[in-house]
C-alpha cells in the first residue's frame, strides 16, 4: 500500500484522446476510445468489461455496463475512501443520450461532474452539469471545452476540503478530430509534416486484408490529409500544454503540489501515413496500442523508467493502491505499476490486447468497391475497420523474447507474428519462418488471457490451465464476438 504518508495522497489525471507520444513500455488492451476508456475506469480487459466498441450496441455507456463494471469502477472506491472527486471532459463515447441513460445519469463515485455529451466537440457541445444539460456556444472565452474543464477544476480545488484527499481527472478532447485549436495556436506548425520514417507508407505486405488494401505509396490527396490533420492535432495540444501548466502552478501555490500524484495518458495511440493508412487507430500495430505515460508524485524520483510492462489496465489498481485500498478485495485484471513486482517486471511476463472490429451493414458511397462491412474510408478508398478486424494478441516482454503474436477473427484466420526485437517497426510478418513449438506456446498463452479474470490475469504466468483443454483461441473469439 503506498498511501501510507503522513500528509494526504491526492491524485491528478490528465486522459487524451488519441496520441502520437509513447514511453518504453506503456500500452493500451484495446486502441479504441470507449472499450480502451471503459478499461481505464474498469481495470478490466474488455473481455470482462464487456465493452466491444464505440457503439450503444457495443455496450458503450449502456445499461449492461452501467449496472455492472462502471458501478464497481475506481471513483466508487476512492469515494468510500473519502476522496472528494471531479471529472471534466470526454467520458464515453455515447455517454448522455438518452438511451444510455440521458444527462441525468452521473456514474458513482464523482462529486463535481462536467462530462461531454457524445464524442470530442470543441464547441456547440451539451455538458452534464450534476445530471443537468448545459449548452454550450462557439465563444471561445467561454465554450471552448479544454479550457472550460481546466477552469472548472481549478475552482474545485479552491472549494474543496483540506480535510479529505482529492481526485480530478481531466479529459480533454484534444487532439481528437474536428482538431479545433484555440485561435492564438492556429498558426503554429505550418511547416510541420508526419515523420517519414518507421513503417511509414510502407506496404501492407503479409498482413491481414485491411492493411493489403490501400494504395502504395499513397497518392499526394492522402499525404496532404493526413499532414494537415497531423498539424491541427499538435496545434489543438498546445491549450493541453497550458491547462497542464495552470494546475501544477494552482496545486503548488495551494501547498498540495508535492503531496499529489499525476498522471498523464491516453486512452489509444494513433497512426499518420503507417502502412499507408491515412489517419485513425484500432490496428494492433505499436503505432496505436502504444501510449504515453508521465508520472509525478511523492516518492517518485525524476527521470525513472519502469522497466516492465504496464497496461492502461493498470491504473485504477495504481489509484487505489495510492489511496490506500487493499487491492485483493477489488474486482480488476491490472495491477499496481507502483508495487515492487511490477516494477521489477517478475510478474507479467505477456499480456493481451483484443479488439472487436466495427463496420457498416451497406456499402461506403466514398468506397463501394470494398462492399459492405466496412468503416473509417478516407481519400483514395482507404477504408480503416470492418467487422472482420476482429483479432486478439498476446504480447511476450519478459527481458528475454519481445515478441507479438495476432490471430484474427476472420475467413482466412489470418495470424500475424512479430519480433519486435529485430523488428520494431513490424514490417515483416514471420508466421510462416517461425518454429512452430513457438507458434504453440503463443497460441497457449492466448487461450489463457482471453479466459482470465481478476487474479488470473495479474498473475498470468502463475496460471496452470485457465482455458478448457482442446479449444483454440480463434474459436473462443469467434464465440465471444458471436461470429
């Protein structure tokens, strides 16, 4: 338990929306929004949240998840443990409308709550003010939301009891599409272009349909869009920049700085021209399951690198151990990325990411030729998810193997393997070089993780025989997903 100082432990989060920054060794279960979301709240794999993707029939913010993983979410515990709490931001994508429950319905455990109807608006958006609908203008003064929810909390902490600890979280929709940088940063990085470098415009070669589809090397229409979105994304982080400032010098000057944590990350990574893919996530590529984690706090000392790996899993059991909770008591698949073990990494040796892919029932009028399934075209009929982008990976990191291993979902059963040692920017897909003793004990490792829950998970290298001898995990999947 680390909450056991003296002074109080508050605690600060700071959640982007999508982010091209990563640490070492910092990823995400799921690269998208609401499930990834749902697992930061939860501290869940999605296979035990439930929540499949951005959708209501994806059970995003519906009545399912509502009753069950978000009622035994961290703020429920830090409430109990006297927490006075504030959210201001995106919370999940369908949160707000009125089949999940309309703006009246404020999850447990939050005090102070300021959360955006819907998806990243800028502007012209609802807020759930305390369960009531506020309407918001293009005022930048007084609608322009980053700044909005940074002034909100800044009054909460001059509100707020000294006598009880305190938790704010931050959801900016910065850098989130539409991109709508406050108008003093409109002009910032003019000249500035994606990196070429990495995977960059290299072809989708050996890897499942998706990425064998667009045009290589991309047209100047998908280099222009993509560059231009690159840029707005940089000029709309530039407020996150300014709130991040303004509440490390509000916390200092109210004599709390040093005795707060705060977190700084991201619900997905995000890709820019790789594999030419204009622009979007839900790959399982490093590009968009890699996130970034910043870390300050008591007892921290600069410039520390956790050598292990840590998922977006583990940050509700990282609060509550900061908080004082007693972690066994908790229903979560993450851990403490404060506690010894997962600092030494002697407990985590591999883990999973799973993502169940979104489509349309009709064709894309921008797209027909791919026909229907398919989701996220931009120019040049580049044509970002299906349904049948439905995969699950199991990730070796253990000091030794670096290693990523993907089956899909899908008619062709495609699988793709990785080393990521020799190859970290994944251009070569080595299933078929493999020994396949190798591709056995990955495919082992998968039929675990995709059956454990709670400590199983945490404990994964621990675990015998988690899954029912005999089954495959592209067949679990396919039942799960309902395929």
């Amino acid at each position: 338990m680390l909450g056991n100082l003296v002074t109080l432990q508050h605690l600060v989060l700071y959640l982007l929306i999508e982010s091209n920054m990563e640490n070492q060794y910092l990823f995400t279960v799921t690269p998208l929004c609401c499930p990834s979301r749902s697992g930061i709240l939860s501290g869940r794999y999605p296979h035990n949240h439930e929540v499949r993707n951005n959708s209501l029939s994806g059970n995003c913010s519906s009545a399912q998840w509502q009753k069950g993983p978000e009622a035994e979410a961290f703020p429920v515990y830090l409430s109990k443990q006297k927490y006075q709490t504030f959210f201001g931001g995106k919370y999940l994508n369908q949160y707000g409308t009125k089949a999940a429950g309309d703006v009246d319905h404020i999850p447990p455990g939050w005090d102070q709550w300021n959360a955006l109807v819907g998806n990243s608006q800028y502007y012209n958006y609802t807020l759930s003010v305390n369960g009531k609908a506020e309407q918001h203008g293009d005022s930048y003064e007084k609608d322009y939301l980053t700044d909005l929810i940074l002034n909100r909390s800044l009054s909460f902490l001059d509100d707020r009891s000294p006598q009880h600890p305190f938790f704010v979280m931050l959801a900016p929709p910065a850098p989130h599409s539409p991109w709508t940088a406050a108008p003093q940063y409109q002009k910032e990085f003019n000249n500035v272009q994606a990196p070429r470098d990495g995977s960059f415009d290299k072809p989708g070669k050996d890897k499942h349909w998706l990425l064998r589809q667009p045009v290589n090397p991309m047209p100047n229409s998908s280099l222009t869009f993509l560059d231009n979105a690159y840029r707005r994304r940089w000029q709309a982080l530039l407020s996150v920049d300014d709130m991040v400032e303004k509440l490390v010098k509000k916390l200092d000057s109210i004599n709390e700085l040093n005795n707060t944590y705060i977190f700084y990350t991201s619900d997905n990574g995000y890709h820019t021209g790789q594999f030419s893919l204009p622009i979007d996530k839900r790959q399982l590529y490093e590009f968009d399951i890699r996130t970034p984690l910043l870390v300050r706090g008591p007892g921290i000392k600069p410039n520390q690198t956790i050598k292990a790996p840590v998922l977006n899993i583990d940050l509700a059991s990282t609060f509550l151990d900061i908080s004082g909770v007693n972690l066994s008591t908790v229903n979560v698949d993450g851990q403490s990325f404060l506690a010894p073990s997962l600092r030494n990494g002697t407990v985590r040796p591999f883990f999973l990411i799973e993502y169940t892919g979104e489509g349309n029932p009709t064709k894309d009028p921008t797209c027909p030729k791919l026909g229907p399934g398919v989701s996220q075209c931009f120019p040049d009929c580049v044509c970002e998810d299906a349904f049948n982008n439905t995969y699950a990976c199991v990730r070796t990191l253990d000091g030794k193997q670096d290693l990523q291993y993907c089956e899909f979902a899908d008619s062709e059963s495609f699988v793709e393997m990785y080393n990521m040692t020799s190859d970290p920017h994944q251009l070569e897909n080595i299933v078929k070089k493999v020994d396949p003793s190798i591709l056995q004990d990955m495919n082992q490792r998968l039929i675990k993780l995709q059956s454990c829950m709670g400590d199983s998970c945490r404990n994964i290298n621990k675990t015998s025989e988690a899954a029912s001898s005999g089954a495959s995990a592209r067949t679990r999947r396919a039942r799960f997903h309902g395929a």
